[in-house]
C-alpha cells in the first residue's frame, strides 16, 4: 500500500537524491585528493557536506511540482529534471561559498568533480529507483487495481491512455459498462464484469482496490448514487473533474494517468501513518513469529499424537478489497471439521453471517485450550510478515462470508485485517450479532490513528493472559 501513495514515492525520491549528494561528495574528494588523510581531514569533517545537502532539499522543494511526474516523464525527461536540480544547486551552492568568503578555501576541481559526479549518480540512482517502482509496485500484485465505469463507446479509448502511461503504477482490472450489458465480454482484453444494475455486487468475484468513473454529463445515470454506493463498500472512488461535490468523507484532486478527477475516498491515511504501522507490523510480527515457534515445539507434538492430521491449519480468507489469501493457526479441530459445519449451522449462536458455537463438537480436546489462550492464532504473524494482515485491523472474513455480504459491509475491507481489532478487544465472546462486529470493525477505520492500533496491542495483550481468550 505504501509504494501506492505519491507522497511516499516522492519522499523515497528525495532520499534517492540526498544519496547521490553524498556519493557525489565522497567521489569528488577521492579523485581530487591523492592523500585520502587530507581529504577526511579536510572536507568530511566540515559543514561543507550538511550544507549540501541542505542546498540539495531546498533544490528539490523548489523543483518539487516537476518531481510529481517522476514517473510518467519519459527517461529524457527524468535527465532534464535531473540537470535542472543540479543547476539549481549549483548556483545555490556558488551563491552560499561568495556569501560566506568561503570559495576561496574549497578547490575548485573539488567542486566540478563534485558536481559533474552529482549529475550522473542522481541520473543512474532515480533510472534505478525509477524501474524498480515501475516492476514492483507496478506489477500485478502490488499495483493498484481499478474498476473502469464507463460507457461502451468510450471504454476503448480510455483503457488504452492509461494502460500506455507506465508511470500510473495501476492496472484496471474489470470494466463496468452502464449503457449497455456487455457482462461477459471483454474491452482491449480487460473483462467486462458489471452494468447499470449490478455494479455494487461486482466486489464479490472481482479485486478491485478504487473505482474509476468516466461518464459524461449528458448521460442520464444517478452518479450520485454510483458514488456513495462505492464509498459506502470502503472503495476510493476517482471522478472526472467536472463532477459536483458530494457529501463524502474525503475528497481531494489529483491525477489519475492523464485525467484530472476528484477522488471520494471513504478513509484518508496519510503515507507516513500507513509506513509505520507497516514497520510496527514487521517488528511485531517478528517476535510474534519466534513465540510461535517456541510454542510450536511445545504443542506441535501434543496435536498431532492427540488426533490426526497436520499440525498446522489453513483457510482461504478474504483480504483487503477482496484479495483472498490463507490464513495460518495451529490446527484446533478435527480434520473433517470444514465438512460437519452445515451440518451443525442449526447450533448457530451468532445472528447474520459469521457461525460461533459455544461448545462446538468439531474441536479437539487440546484445540480448547489453545484456543482459551489465543495461542492457535499466533502462526498469523506469518500473515502479518507477508502482508496479507496486519497486528490490528478488521476480521478477516471466510469466503462463504464475503459472497454473502450487502455493499456496506464491503468497507471493513478497506484495510487489512488484523490478528486483533476493536472487535477482539469488546468482548466477542459475548457479541451474537454479525452487524455490531461490522460495526466495531467500522468504528475502527473511522477512528484509526496509530495511539488506537498500540492501545488495542496492549489491551489485547492483557484480555490473553489475565482473562477469557477466543473461542
């Protein structure tokens, strides 16, 4: 999700370009200086160096609206930005050794190795940084994927124009056409999965993390009704420019290939909210990992001698907008345990669409404690670690789940799912209602901050060793 956001993609850049002053520095002063004693002496341990690289950042601020089409400009283009903050910094520089009587104690082929080595280093460092976001974060997996909302006719032109432009880091990966059904068919390759009456239910069998609508004016088609529909599932929604504002949660303009839209987004996280809850997420999940092994040398023999089967279960869950993925536990129930559950749906103690059953006849006798102590859930920080979940966040629905959910419970997959969440931590074992867990886990997205995500880590902490763990 990280590598998504412009910010942070622009934030990467200019630690990419802060890098290349300090290899250009570093190389200007080994080929200058044929003792490196004075070079280090000299020139390392001097305010030379912060100065430029504080040169650098004011450069890059001042040539910052350029940077935003880092990755749409073609390689041409990429050197041209990149000889223009080198000039820029180049006459800030001469500027500040003038200003300070300081040129004179500076050699000058210092300072045109200095910048001549800048100018290419920063060339090669952004080519580099520029291919790897294109084949990472561009590819399928990471890319952003998006739902086309259109009308036959245009369809074409627009799938074309934006899958030419590279830099957009998005793949569209289903169409909703409104004027006609064309369900079923395909538009330059890209399937065509919703019309005018279905669009809301397209979430179920397609992956799509925003919404692209292109309509024109002249159409008659409740676009207001379209839009809320969307925010309401917890999906981004991406207008053409020319639209009215509604009465959303967010709202904010920007690009989206070479369209300018206003973009309806249910929830707004901020680049450096999503970085570190990722980093707390790595850490967390690191340290979860090695309880779990202990835990695993401890009861892995326990589970297997006590019934047959493997020790370890996995169940395909469904992520964040819909991405499924296997979820990891130590194994609590008997291995026929998926099959006899239809037949034990009559037992349901929960009301809606989640199936909780107080003394359900599936579990093994070691699986109860395991799960009294919450202790069959910690092979989930594999989950975490890969990315498919996070520490905090919403349940992670079954699929038999999800192909049953109304539009408005689609948004508690708006983010990842975590091991643990506001849900969790509110007494489940006594909640009976699937509606007041999609209510918690919404109450969660509205109010999320960092602060909640460490209260909920430590209150759960709390509820698994001094009180009643899951069921």
């Amino acid at each position: 999700m990280l590598l998504r956001s412009r910010q942070f993609r622009i934030t990467l850049l200019l630690f990419v370009d802060m890098l290349s002053v300090l290899l250009a520095y570093f190389a200007a002063g080994m080929i200058r200086f044929d003792d490196n004693r004075e070079w280090f002496s000299t020139y390392l341990y001097s305010t030379t160096f912060v100065i430029f690289e504080v040169i650098c950042l004011i450069a890059f601020m001042i040539n910052r609206k350029k940077q935003d089409y880092f990755l749409s400009a073609g390689r041409f283009q990429n050197i041209i930005y990149v000889f223009q903050n080198v000039t820029i910094m180049a006459v800030m520089g001469i500027f500040y050794l003038f200003a300070t009587q300081t040129a004179g104690l500076i050699s000058r082929y210092f300072v045109g190795f200095f910048y001549l080595g800048l100018l290419i280093i920063n060339t090669v460092l952004r080519f580099i940084y520029r291919e790897f976001l294109l084949k990472v974060a561009g590819n399928d997996i990471n890319a952003t994927n998006i739902m086309l909302v259109a009308l036959k006719n245009e369809a074409p032109k627009i799938v074309r124009k934006i899958q030419d432009n590279r830099g957009n880091l998005i793949n569209i990966s289903c169409i909703t056409i409104i004027d006609f059904d064309c369900v079923g068919k395909r538009i330059e390759g890209i399937p065509v999965v919703g019309n005018k009456d279905n669009y809301l239910d397209t979430h179920r069998e397609n992956v799509y993390d925003e919404v692209f609508i292109h309509i024109p004016y002249t159409y008659e088609f409740s676009l207001k009704k379209l839009i809320l529909g969307f925010e309401q599932m917890g999906v981004t929604v991406n207008l053409n420019i020319d639209m009215y504002n509604l009465d959303t949660r967010e709202k904010t303009i920007r690009s989206f290939g070479e369209y300018s839209v206003i973009s309806y987004m249910p929830v707004k996280f901020g680049w450096l909210e999503l970085f570190l809850k990722r980093l707390m997420d790595i850490v967390g999940s690191i340290v979860g990992l090695f309880i779990c092994f202990i835990c695993f040398l401890i009861f892995g023999p326990v589970i297997k001698l006590t019934s047959p089967g493997p020790v370890f279960f996995s169940q395909t869950r469904v992520g964040i907008n819909g991405r499924r993925f296997k979820i990891y536990k130590f194994r609590s129930m008997y291995q026929d345990a998926e099959k006899r559950k239809a037949e034990l749906m009559k037992d349901n103690e929960m009301q809606g669409l989640m199936f909780k059953m107080e003394n359900d006849p599936r579990i093994t006798p070691v699986g109860r404690f395991l799960r009294k102590s919450s202790i069959d859930e910690l092979p989930q920080f594999l989950n975490v670690l890969k990315g498919d979940m996070s520490l905090v966040g919403t349940r992670p629905p079954t699929v038999d789940e999800y192909e049953q959910y109304e539009a408005y419970h689609m948004r508690r997959l708006s983010i990842r799912p975590g091991i643990t969440g506001l849900w969790q931590v509110s007494g489940r074992s006594d909640i009976s209602d699937f509606e007041e867990v999609v209510r918690l886990d919404l109450k969660y997205i509205d109010q999320w901050s960092l602060l909640l995500d460490i209260r909920l880590i430590f209150m759960t902490v709390g509820i698994v060793l001094f009180r009643k763990g899951a069921r």
